[in-house]
C-alpha cells in the first residue's frame, strides 16, 4: 500500500460501492423490520408482567445491551449452526445474509422493545378507559389507541437506533456477506489504495446517514401532526 | 334499566363501597351526591367494571352479570351498552374530533364510515362543535373537549351515559357551556347517571338524587327530598357544608 495518494481514486471508486448499497439497504430494512416486530413482542412480558417471560426477556436485553454487535455476529454465526444442529437440520452452508439479518434483528428488537416499552407507559391510562368505556377489547385498544400514539414517541429514538444500525451494518463482511465494506476491501487488494477507498465508504455512509436523517424528521412532522406547538417544544 | 345490588368494593383492606344496591329506571336522571372519598366514583367505575367490584350483581338492560363470575366477553358486552363522561374528557389524542366519535360507531358497532360520520356530525351540532370537526383535542378548550366527551358518549346510544365529574377539572368560565349541553340532552329521555359537586345543577337536572356517604347510600329521593327536606343528619351536614345558602324545613 505504498503508492501515493491518488484522489481520483475516491470519484471512481464511489459508483463501484454503490453498486452494493443494495445489499446494505436490504439488511438495514429487514432487519428493523423484524426487530420492530420481535421488539413489540418482548416488550409486552415487562409491560403485562408476565411471570418467567419477563425474567427471560430482561436477561436477553441486558445480554444484548452488554455484548458488542461484532461478538454477536460471530456467536450467531458460528453458534446457531450448532444449536440447530442438534434438532438434525444443517445450516451450515447456509448464506451468510441470513445470518446477518438474524443477529441485526435481534439486536435491534432488544434496542426497540426498551425503547416502545417506555413509549406505551407514556400514553395516558385515561384514553384505554375511554376505549374500554366504548367497548373497544384490549387488543383493540391496543392497536388503535395505545400504540399509535405510543409508535410517535418512540419514533425519534427508533430512528437513530436505526442509523446506528444501519452503520453497524458494515460488519457483516466479517463473516463474508458482499455489501458496499466487502466491494471496498476487494477494491483495496485490486488497487492498493486504502485511504481513498476508505474516503469513499466514509462518504457514502455518511451521505447515507444524512438521507435518511432527512427521512425521518420528515415522518416525525407527519406524526407529530396532532400536537400543539408548544407540545412540540418539549 | 340498570340494578345493582349489594356492590362491595375494596382497595386492598380499604372498604370503598359497603354493599350498594341501586336501581335506574329508563330515562331517569340520577345524581350522585357526597363527600369526598364517599366512594361515588369507584361505583360509577364498577358500573362498566373499569373497577371490578368484588361482590354484587350488575344489570344493565338484558345484560345481568355477577362480578365475580363475568368473563371478559361479557364484561365488553355490558360496556357496549354504557358510556362515560370523564373528569379528564380522556379523548384520543391522534384522532380528530370526528375520529373520536366514529371510532365506536365503527370499530364497535361495526357501522359503515357514511354512517357513523353522519351521526357523529348529527352529535357535534348538539354540542355545538360542527365547526371543529377536522381539528385535534389538543387544539380545544378544556370545555370544548368536555363537550366532544358528552358527544362521543351519545353517539353510541348507550343504555345509560355515566358521568364522573364532567366540569370539575373546567376553569370556572368554561362549566356552564358544559352543563348547559348536558341539560339539553337529559331532556331527550336518556338515562344519565351523574356524579357532581354542582348542587344547583344536580337540582335542576335530577328526577333523583342518591347521597353517598363512607361507601353507602345514606339516602335517596326527588330533588327537592333531598334539598328541602333530608331526613338524615350527614346529608343535612353534607348541604350545609356545600350551600352555604342552603336552608331545609325543619
Ligand atoms: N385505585 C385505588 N386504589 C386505592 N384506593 C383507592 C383507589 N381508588 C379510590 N380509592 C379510595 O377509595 C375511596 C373512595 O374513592 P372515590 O374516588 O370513589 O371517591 P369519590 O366519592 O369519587 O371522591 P371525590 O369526590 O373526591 O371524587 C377513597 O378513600 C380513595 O382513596
Ligand atoms: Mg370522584
């Protein structure tokens, strides 16, 4: 990696990445997606009190919380062959992808369910009266009255959750996923130029970031649209 | 109609009500009067069991149910059949004033969107909210929301409509606009039963009057029973307290 520093490199190397994005994109997507499901699920034994659940759910989140996302990666990678080995089925040769959306989904359930377990805490109790007094079931209540209100207040902090995530995802070329990090390492073994290339990622990512920073204020108006405006400032 | 009988409810070893038996008749308009902490809202509550009473039958029209057998479903059913007027309006924050009102009339009593928007609009010109159908509770005045609370419940043609409190959480200028829409729909013949520290009101409005008092009614009776001439002492003490003004015949 000695050559000199060839800034050209950067412009040209940026289309040959982005050929890639998809893949990121794809993993950032499914990913949230699942994990806001799962994250909806569990956090429901902490919110109802669910015996043994609960106990369950609050060691898996504090697991999460406590061990890096690269660590995870490779226990999931090189674990969860094992696991389902023992119920005879192989995975072994199983995409990597799948491996990737299943470490990023569980993490990000456990970043979400703390963060929408707060959220349905902060609805005002008064409104589920109001819903059962109308004969609204729980189930509805839940899903007309409580969660929407409650998807508003968690979206600020599920959207940066989100873009940490999406950052994070440069890992899974660490265990041989193709994405935009992969595309750039084969780049610098091809050109032996790894600032450039490195200057390249930096500005896609971030790029990346700004977008769907974008994004999200701009959905955070859309529901924020039944606030008042001093509600707004707090 | 509606009967309760021998209603008991605790708050851990906290006797609330001490076995209250009440009956409603259709189109009566009862208040429910007493002190503070008497209990009055924990029976509203058990009513459409928001509070589940530990003891007592609740009947409301064809719908009788033992508290402490009801299951879930029946408990639903019974709510169909009622609605309540809160102290907080308790609205749904992320629907509009109309959204608010159809929410029941189409999710519970699955009518179709053309429908329930035309009763809901019928409601909000009863309380004089037309003009805001499309806004957001939050862009309301405390009684304006107060007024949508009445309209929600209305909407849904209930048995009975039960009132906690409706303008005890108002500024002082906003009560009457409330009162006054109350005082126009008692007069179409729905059952209302109201809990209120509004003593004139609860004169003017009632054809019956309950005072409450340690979690039992103490007594019962046409207004002017309970006004002018009440038999027990803790009512006479309770009025005494309430209206300063207040004189009864000896
Ligand atoms: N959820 C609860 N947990 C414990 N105690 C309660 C609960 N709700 C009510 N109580 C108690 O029950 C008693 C009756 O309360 P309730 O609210 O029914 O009185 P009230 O007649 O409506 O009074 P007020 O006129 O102040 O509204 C009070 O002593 C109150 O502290
Ligand atoms: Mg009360």
């Amino acid at each position: 990696m000695g050559s000199s520093f060839e800034p050209s490199l950067i412009v040209e190397s940026i289309p040959k990445l982005l050929s890639y994005l998809h893949i990121t994109i794809e993993i950032l997507a499914l990913s949230v997606g699942l994990g806001l499901l799962l994250g909806i699920l569990i956090a429901m034994p902490r919110l109802y009190h669910i015996p043994i659940l609960k106990e369950i759910v609050t060691v898996y989140i504090s697991f999460i919380r406590g061990t890096p996302i690269l660590i995870q990666l490779f226990l999931v990678f090189y674990g969860l062959p094992v696991v389902v080995g023992l119920f005879g089925i192989d995975i072994t040769r199983m995409d990597p992808f799948y491996f990737v959306i299943v470490t990023y989904t569980l993490s990000n359930a456990a970043a979400f369910s703390e963060i929408f377990r707060g959220a349905i805490t902060s609805v005002d109790y008064g409104q589920t009266e109001a819903a059962y007094s109308i004969g609204l079931t729980p189930l509805q209540n839940f899903y007309r009255i409580v969660f929407p209100q409650a998807f508003r207040v968690a979206f600020p902090n599920i959207a940066n959750a989100s873009i940490s995530s999406l950052k994070d995802t440069s890992l899974a070329f660490s265990i041989g996923v193709m994405d935009m990090m992969g595309r750039g390492e084969t780049l610098i073994s091809a050109t032996m130029h790894a600032v450039e290339i490195y200057i390249s990622l930096a500005i896609i990512y971030y790029v990346i970031v700004l977008i769907f920073e974008r994004l999200f204020k701009w959905i955070e108006r859309y529901l924020n649209r039944y606030l008042v405006k001093d509600e707004l400032s707090l | 109609m509606i009967q309760l009988s021998n209603i008991q409810k605790s708050f851990g070893k906290t006797e609330v009500l001490k076995g209250i038996d009440l009956q409603v008749n259709k189109g009566d308009i009862v208040s429910i009067l007493g002190p503070s902490g008497s209990g009055k809202t924990t029976l509203l509550r058990c009513i459409n069991f928001l509070e589940k009473a530990n003891e007592g039958t609740i009947k409301v029209d064809n719908i009788a149910l033992d508290v402490k057998t009801a299951s879930k479903k029946e408990i639903t059913e019974l709510r169909k059949k009622t609605a309540m007027v809160f102290q907080n309006y308790n609205l749904f924050q992320h629907k509009t004033v109309l959204q608010n009102i159809t929410e029941g009339l189409m999710i519970v009593q699955k009518k179709s969107e053309k429908e329930a928007i035309e009763i809901a609009k019928t409601m909000l010109t009863k309380v004089s909210l037309e003009h805001k159908a499309n806004n957001y509770p939050s862009a309301l005045s405390g009684g304006q929301q107060q007024r949508v609370g009445i309209a929600r419940a209305l909407a849904l043609n209930p048995e009975v409509i039960l009132f906690d409190e409706p303008t005890s959480a108002l500024d002082p200028e906003l009560v009457g606009e409330v009162l006054d829409v109350i005082q126009k729909i008692a007069k179409e013949g729905i059952t209302m039963i109201i809990v209120t520290h509004e003593m004139n009101f609860a004169r003017d409005i009632s054809n019956r009057v309950v005072f409450m008092d340690g979690g039992v009614v103490v007594e019962e009776g046409t207004p002017s029973e309970i006004f002018n001439n009440p038999k027990s002492d803790r009512t006479k003490q309770f009025l005494r307290r309430l209206v300063p003004e207040f004189t009864y015949e000896i």
